[in-house]
C-alpha cells in the first residue's frame, strides 16, 4: 500500500513576471514546483510563468492550454512514498518552432510575436532558461558561438524574427532598450559550469554580430546569475503515466521525479525577485563550487553510467547501481578523482555527499533511463569529465576512471552495444563521430587520437597529454576485448 500526499494547486492570477524557455519536465518538476510552494506558503501571487517551447514539443503546449495550465508532479521517496503535487503557476504557453500541424512544411514561429511581446513586457522582470547544453549554440571546448549552425545563421541573417534562445533574448532586449525600459534578469537553470557567464557569452557575442552598442548595453546592463539545479526528473514512460493512473491521476502532462530537490543562485536580481528562501531556494554570492561539486560528481557519475551500463544492455540508473562494481567505480571516481579537484565551503563533507547520490541513484521507483543520460555527450563531457581530468593530470593525479569513460562514450557514439544491438546516438556532433568510427575503423589507437582531435569536445592540452590518451586507448581496448566486467575488473586491479 503506497503512502500518498496529495497537494492541491494554488489559485492563478494572471499575473506574469517570469518568462520560462524550455517547458520540458525538468522546468516543470523543479523551478515550477519552488514557485509554487512560494505561492502556497506566501499568498504572493505576482510571479506567475510564461513558458515556451521552442522548435519542439507544440503538442504539450497545446495540451497545457487545453488543462489551463494545470499538471501534477509525483514526487518519489521511493517506490512507497509518493506526494502528488498540482502546480497552478504557468499562466501561459507559447510555441515558436514548427509547427507540423498546420498544411504544407509546417508554420514556423507560431506564437513568436507573443513571446516577444511578453519578453519586453515592462512587467517581465525574470527570464529563465532550460533549453540544455545545446541550445547556447556555444562551442563546448572553447565557448565561442557557433556561428556557422544553421539556426544561429538564421537569427544573424533576420534577427528580429529570432528562432534561439540568444536570439530571442537579443531581440527582446533591443527591444526593451529602444523603449527605455530596465533589461530583465537572465537565469540559466541548464547543467554548464558558470551557466549565467556562458549564457551572457551567448547572448552578448549574437548581439555583436548585430549591434555593438547593443552588445555593450547588454554586457553592461544585464544581470545574468549562475545557479545550479538538482532533481532527477526521467523522461516519462506509458509505465509512469499508469502508476499514476493508479492513483487517480489522469493527466497526459504529468511529470515524475525523486523527492530531493535542490536550487543554489547567486543573487543578483536588479528588478527583484520572488522571496523563495523559504521554500528552499538557496540565494549565495557563489554559486561556482556547487555548481562545479554537482557537474562532476552526481552528472559525471550518471554519464559513467549512463555509456558503459548503455553498452552492456543495462537500461536505468538504479539497475546499474545494484552491481557492486559498478558502485565501487563510482566511489573510486567521485572520491579519488572528482573529489580533489573541489574547492568547496569549509564544513562540507564530500564523503558524505557521494553517498548521498549513491542512495539516490538506487531510487528505483523513477526508472531514470541510461539511454536519456547518454543523449548530448559531446556537450556534456568537457564540464563533467575533462576539466576535472586536466586538474587531476597538472598535478599528476589518477585518471582511470575518467579514461574508462571517455573509452566507453567513444564506443558508445558507434551506434551499437558490446553485444551488437543498435541504439540511436542523440547528438549534434553524431554525424561526425560516425565518420570517425567509418574512418579508423579497428585501429583502437587511429581512433581514439581522432576523437580526442575534436576541438569541439577535447580541449587541445588534454587531447596533447601522452597520459590521457595512453589510459583511454588502453581502457578502449580492455572494454571492447573483455566487456564491461573485464574493464571494472582491469580498473580495480590498477
């Protein structure tokens, strides 16, 4: 018999002081929910949302509207604990990508004008961003814009009917400007290290190539905090929406995910912000340490598992997890190779907090996919396994575990498991990591230098350390000849 708390939603007043940019799960399980127990416990109903999807998903757009932009969130202590909480504080929903519904191709920008009008509204104060790694449209490796893709071509060549993020904020902002009104504040709550340094990067490096003076207005005026989020939030399943259904809950926009959550921003909002300390929110003047503890110990330890538990046929966190050496590679990476290239707060315990992420990865009520996890490597690699590498390299420090992963994503991006079977490699470099594979074919050595070669991903003094890339051949080659069990057996006799 499950344990249910069931929370209802706060009353929606319409008001708008927050546009949202990525209305996937992970936005509606985490800063929604903080702004909804701020409404409940408050009674401050000023800071309802305005989310966006931009070129994908029009048909959870629509079916917000169609709900009034009601969903549920059931929050897993485990497979017996379970809150249901409703959530009342999006007010609207905008789409601005293509639109396949309509005849033809597809309308492209259905609700563009809206959210631009929305975005200059005087009322909008906030601005918030989950739109993932890649859609900063920043080089991974060197955080320059990536002028050359085809959609920041686009907002280069007409920049007032943006389809980007950057491009929206660039255009909203000229906007804002001409009418003489204060800029909102930019908040990333996407996984990069400096996320609100990255995020100005973008925006101020898209507004060059269109304005100078707007750069430097915007690179002067515009706050953009850093904050780190935590939540595991897995992408929904028919097996999710039918538990729920168990429970009454019937609701095609419903979201899952763990009962821990966490929300760290630095605080810098010149046109206020809501008073959420209370519900949670943690307001620092640093966000860096947290940000870069959670990037490299709980997101490096999911993509550990995430590539090798992917090419051994292991679907979730949690059955990965219940392998005893596959939880010994996590301790050994988090503790010895992670762990030391922190400089945290004094006080915090980061034994103690990996055991922590341990215990939450064992949830497995959430049934967190590893194929989910292992989508955008080669944005993600840099933040969560490189820059830790290099500090741990500069000091002659052990890299195993690190080396073990980039092997295992290098096969991974093959397209197909130890055994053979195919999956899909969801990335925007996939194309060219395919080439390499058809390239180099079995020349471990051949293969593994042409990988580390992509400025994209490696950064160039790393790929140019005989260490590193001596441990990943090596690693490459024990996983592919012995498998997944040969290589955690290699690693611990290292």
């Amino acid at each position: 018999m499950q344990n249910v708390t069931r929370l209802p939603a706060s009353a929606g007043s319409g008001q708008i002081r927050i546009v949202h940019l990525g209305l996937g799960a992970f936005h509606r399980a985490h800063q929604a929910v903080y702004l909804e127990r701020y409404r409940q416990r408050s009674g401050d109903d000023a800071w309802g949302v305005s989310s966006a999807n931009l070129r994908t998903n029009v048909a959870l757009v629509d079916a917000l509207r169609e709900a009034g932009h009601r969903y549920h969130v059931a929050e897993y202590a485990d497979s017996e604990h379970v809150t249901i909480r409703e959530i009342g504080v999006i007010e609207e929903t905008h789409f601005t990508g293509r639109d396949k519904s309509t005849d033809g191709d597809g309308q492209w920008g259905r609700d563009r004008e809206a959210l631009l009008s929305r975005l200059a509204s005087p009322e909008t104060c906030l601005v918030t961003l989950t739109v993932t790694e890649k859609g900063y449209f920043l080089s991974p490796a060197s955080g320059e814009l990536l002028v050359d893709d085809p959609m920041i071509a686009a907002d280069i060549a007409s920049p007032e009917t943006p389809c980007t993020a950057p491009g929206l904020l660039v255009e909203a902002l000229r906007q804002r400007r001409g009418a003489e009104l204060a800029p909102f504040t930019v908040l990333s709550c996407d996984n990069m290290p400096d996320n609100g340094k990255r995020t100005r990067d973008a925006v101020v490096q898209l507004a060059a190539r269109r304005d100078t003076e707007l750069a430097a207005w915007i690179e002067r005026e515009v706050a953009f905090p850093c904050s780190m989020v935590d939540r595991i939030v897995p992408a929904m399943t028919e097996e999710d929406f039918a538990r729920l259904a168990e429970l009454g809950i019937e609701d095609p926009n419903a979201v899952v995910g763990e009962a821990f959550s966490q929300w760290v921003v630095e605080d810098d909002f010149p046109l206020g912000r809501p008073a959420w300390e209370a519900d949670g929110v943690e307001m620092v003047a640093d966000v860096a340490p947290f940000e870069t503890m959670k990037l490299r110990m709980l997101n490096g330890s999911h993509s550990l598992l995430a590539y090798l538990g992917a090419l051994d046929g292991i679907e979730t966190v949690a059955e990965a997890v219940g392998r005893d050496d596959l939880v010994a590679l996590l301790r050994r990476y988090m503790l010895d190779e992670a762990a030391p290239t922190l400089a945290m707060p004094e006080g915090t315990d980061l034994t103690a907090y990996a055991e922590q992420l341990l215990a939450r990865f064992a949830n497995d009520s959430l049934r967190h996919r590893l194929q989910q996890i292992a989508m955008d490597g080669s944005q993600k690699l840099p933040q969560r396994w490189l820059h830790g590498a290099q500090a741990r390299l500069a000091v002659d420090g052990d890299v195993a575990c690190t080396a073990l992963g980039v092997a295992a994503w290098i096969r991974y991006t093959a397209g197909n498991d130890l055994a053979g079977q195919p999956h899909a490699v969801d990335d925007p470099l996939a194309g060219r990591l395919a080439d390499l594979h058809a390239r180099h074919g079995d020349d471990v050595a051949s293969l593994v230098r042409a990988f580390l070669a992509v400025e994209d991903v490696f950064p160039p003094a790393l790929a140019a350390e005989p260490r590193f890339t001596e441990a990943v051949v090596d690693a490459y080659t024990t996983l592919t000849k012995q498998g997944l069990d040969g290589a955690l057996a290699a690693l611990g006799r290292a």
